[in-house]
C-alpha cells in the first residue's frame, strides 16, 4: 500500500486539524463540520497531484490557451454518518465526481468491548474501471474500511482506489497494509499515537459523528 502523510509539512492542514480536535473550541458543531470539510479540501488538492491529465485547448475572450483536466472517471465514496462532512469537501473540489454512500458501524453483540462490524445502508453506482475515493474521518482499527472495501468490490473493480482519512492509528494503518492491494493508496491527514483498551484513537478528537451531528442512541 503506498501511504501519504500530509501533516509532515507545515500547511494550514495543521491549523485545521487543530482547531477539530480543541475541546474548546469542537463544541461548535457547525464550526467543526466546516472545519472537516475544509480538511477534505485540503485533501482533495493533494490527491489531485496524483490524478491522471489530459491535454486540451480551451477558447478564452481574447484567443486558445493550452491547459489540462482531470482524466480519471471519479467516484467519492463516504461512510455515513461521519464521512458526510468531509465528503463534501473532496466534493467541492471533485464536484463532477459520482458519488456513493455506505454505512457501517461498531455492533457489540454481548454488550462489552468486543465487536464487529455491520455493512448496511449501500447507494453505490458502478465502480468498474473507475477511480474510487473512500473517505472515511477516523482509521483506527480499519476494519471498518475494510468491510465496506470489501463490500464495494461487488459493485465492479475499479482501476485505482484512493482511501482518504483524517486521523489513524498506527494498528488501523498496519491492518490496511496487511488486507488491501498494494496498488491502494492511503491519505493520512495525521497520525497518532496509537489505540486505547476500547480500540478508540489516543489522543483523537473524540466522536466525529457525535461532534458533526449530535449524540446517538
């Protein structure tokens, strides 16, 4: 899997990140759904760098500039509810990008700290020959990326795959590495420590859903 960690630079990324993760300042929830997005925009602009391209002229008021479009056939792939905000950040950017949605969520059968993961709700067109973008906030044990992975696959196979996510734990890094292609590529915002006794990421932000849109059931 070839990785991407985009916090190494200083950028406004980082301004961003901080501001997501200030208990002082997250409570805010539309302040922190704007700030998701604009880290999907961030994103988004440095994924693009590694895009295909063609070549084309295009008319302006005064004569013919030569310039370049994207050439891959894009399709954003999101897991609700979290993933919403960040989704349209890369959407702003991607905006003739077809668009896909999938939920998944921790089920904890006997009430205690052990779960696994349920796939449901899917509106997902054809991904074959296609370029998908899963974007997805928090990576921390990843297996919820990779059952929906897994379950995308069945709607065709696209000729690259991009996962994009804010915040990982080194375990959810090494889990992908260990069950995607190799050809996949991973977009880290930011990486942190590691993962706690309840597999949550320390030191995190917390509940990215629960911030956006309010506490569940």
């Amino acid at each position: 899997m070839q990785i991407h960690y985009l916090s190494d630079d200083n950028s406004v990324l980082n301004h961003f990140l901080g501001q997501i993760r200030n208990v002082n300042v997250q409570h805010d929830s539309m302040r922190f759904r704007r700030n998701i997005e604009r880290i999907g925009e961030v994103m988004a602009y440095e994924l693009s760098k590694d895009l295909r391209y063609r070549n084309l002229e295009i008319q302006t008021p005064l004569g013919i500039k030569k310039t370049t479009e994207i050439d891959n056939r894009l399709v954003l792939c999101s897991i609700l509810r979290a993933g919403l905000p960040l989704h349209l950040g890369f959407l702003n950017y991607f905006d003739a990008a077809e668009n896909g949605f999938v939920s998944a969520y921790r089920h904890h059968p006997n009430n205690d700290d052990a779960f696994d993961i349920k796939v449901e709700y899917q509106a997902v067109p054809n991904l074959q020959d296609k370029t998908l973008l899963l974007i997805d906030p928090m990576l921390a044990t990843g297996q919820s990326i990779v059952a929906v992975y897994n379950q995308l696959m069945t709607k065709g196979v696209p000729a690259e795959v991009h996962i994009a996510v804010i915040i990982a734990a080194p375990e959810g890094v090494a889990h992908l590495e260990a069950l995607l292609p190799d050809s996949c590529h991973l977009w880290v915002a930011t990486l942190d420590e590691q993962l706690n006794e309840k597999n949550y990421i320390v030191p995190g932000l917390g509940d990215a859903g629960d911030l956006a849109y309010g506490n569940k059931l």
